[in-house]
C-alpha cells in the first residue's frame, strides 16, 4: 500500500520496535506527563507530585499497550533540571517502557541524560528533541553525554513547507550523527491543523528518502487550536485528539505523541484500529504480523 524508495530502519529502543513498512509494525504511542498545567503537578521547579495519579497514568497507559498490541513510551516533560531528575526517577520505577526527555529547555534534557547515565537508564531514553532552533553546543553535548537515542525535530525559523521541513531534516541529521548519534527518531513538526497534513507528508517522504522511523506529536493540533472549545464545546476536545492521532497513523507514522496520557484510553483502540487494517493489506501482499499485532489483538 505505501511505496517506499528506502529500505526501512528498524529501532529498537528498550526492547521496542519503531519504524519499518507502516502496517507491519505497530504505531508507538507516546502519552506526556508532568507537562506545564498537568493537575497532578503540585511545584513543577522542585518537581514535587501526585506519585499514586501518576502511577495510576502510566499502568493505564502500559495495560493498554498490552491490550491492543501498539507499544508504548513516556514522554516526561520538566521545567527544571531538578524536576527532570525526580520525574525521570519515579518513571523508571514504575514501568519499563522508554522514555522521551522532554524537558523545556536543553539545562533540564541534560539533567536528565546525566541522571540516566549515572542510574543506567541512558539505553530507556530517547532525547527529546534537537531541532532549528538548538544551539551547536548542545548539540556538540551529545557526544560528550554519550546520547544514543534522539528525536529530531523539523521546527526552525521559516520551516513551513514539507520540502523545508525535509531540507532541515537532513541538515540535522548530519550534525547528531556527527555527534555519534547511532539512533533517530523524526518529529515532523505540528504546530496546528495545518501543520498535521504538511507534518504527514512530510513522514512519507522521511521514511521513502531516508528509511528513518518517522512521526509527529499530532496532539499539538488540538492543543493550539483556538476556535475548538468556543465553537464547539469541551466534548470536541477528546474526539478531535483522536482523529489527528488517525491522521497521523494513516499517514504511516511509526510514532505518535499523542499529548496528555489521560487521552491513553481513546486514542489506543483507535490507532490499533488503524494498524489492524493496514496490517491485513500487508498479510494480502504477503507479509504475516507477529501476533502483538493489532490485527490479532483487538478483535
């Protein structure tokens, strides 16, 4: 169904799979916590919380992964180095999925490769992100941190079309392999609705060109979008989060953040959704998926 010049990388981060021929892996969905507003959040600078919600967040996201077959990955989101230390503690207490640094500033995503590497999690983590905008030191950092693991992200000044997000694409990864990055994960960038059909066509091209796993935090559709609550309600919110995660899916995407982990219990039968039906076009072409696969799991 999707024809692609590249042969396709397969990763694999803490065990699990991201990228290859859509529809004969699983999306990877990845739910954020502790992000600026997140309720359970008490003092987001010294990083104290509601570790029982927290936990709570993060078994309903795992049991769903186990559920429908699509894997799963934490995005942990600090203000503070300090809150990324003790965010990224508790985390890797309480699952065994990868986690995505994302702290706010390069200070806070440094804590948190410096913590991982002292408490051997730096294989569990995936930096979150490099992109136009990241300075050359940081990006320098990266080796000298031992990173192995990083999104970049096509964001920049001027970066609008899917040609300008593919040029910045390949412009940084060049520099993180310089680096001795070894594994890349693309985040082609939504910024709003918009954004999320230049952002899939953009991970087409990602994937045909270069054979990288490729995917987008489709949820900052819904989370930039002004008019959404006024003109239609709240309830709009919940349904409108799903479908940008379908649009993404359907788009091939090899990984979706798909914003705050309580959306976990819609947005996982959906994408699985998704995957089942593009996993029986690959089983028509001859490819048999493994039987995590949706196709043979949320029946």
């Amino acid at each position: 169904m999707f024809r692609l010049k590249s042969e396709q990388r397969v990763l694999r981060i803490a065990g699990v799979p991201v990228g290859g021929v859509p529809g004969r892996r699983p999306t990877v969905l990845v739910g954020s916590i502790f992000y600026r507003g997140h309720r359970i959040v008490e003092d987001d600078v010294r990083g104290v919380f509601d570790r029982g919600e927290a936990e709570r967040l993060i078994n309903v996201q795992d049991e769903l992964s186990d559920k429908t077959g699509n894997p799963c990955m934490v995005e942990v989101v600090a203000s503070t180095p300090e809150a990324m230390v003790r965010y990224l503690d508790f985390t890797a207490s309480v699952t065994e999925a990868p986690i995505l640094l994302g702290g706010v500033d390069a200070a806070s995503r440094t804590a948190g490769v410096r913590y991982a590497a002292e408490a051997g999690l730096l294989d569990r983590c995936v930096y979150n992100s490099v992109s136009g905008v990241s300075k050359e030191a940081e990006i320098k950092s990266l080796s000298e941190l031992g990173v192995e693991n990083v999104v970049v992200l096509a964001y920049g000044p001027r970066v609008i079309t899917s040609s300008d997000r593919f040029r910045l694409v390949e412009e940084l990864l060049g520099k993180v392999q310089e680096a001795g990055v070894r594994n890349v994960l693309v985040d082609t960038c939504v910024l709003d609705v918009p954004s999320l059909g230049i952002a899939g066509k953009t991970i087409m091209t990602v994937k045909s060109e270069l054979g990288l796993p490729a995917g987008c935090g489709a949820h900052n559709a819904v989370g930039t979008w002004r008019g959404l609550r006024e003109k239609f309600g709240r309830r709009a919110v919940r349904p409108a989060s799903v479908a940008a995660c379908v649009a993404a899916a359907s788009a091939g995407a090899d990984f979706i953040l798909y914003g705050p982990m309580r959306h976990a219990k819609v947005v996982f039968p959906a994408v699985a959704m998704v995957d089942a039906a593009y996993g029986q076009v690959e089983m028509e072409e001859g490819f048999i998926p493994g039987r995590r696969h949706p196709l043979f799991r949320i029946g």
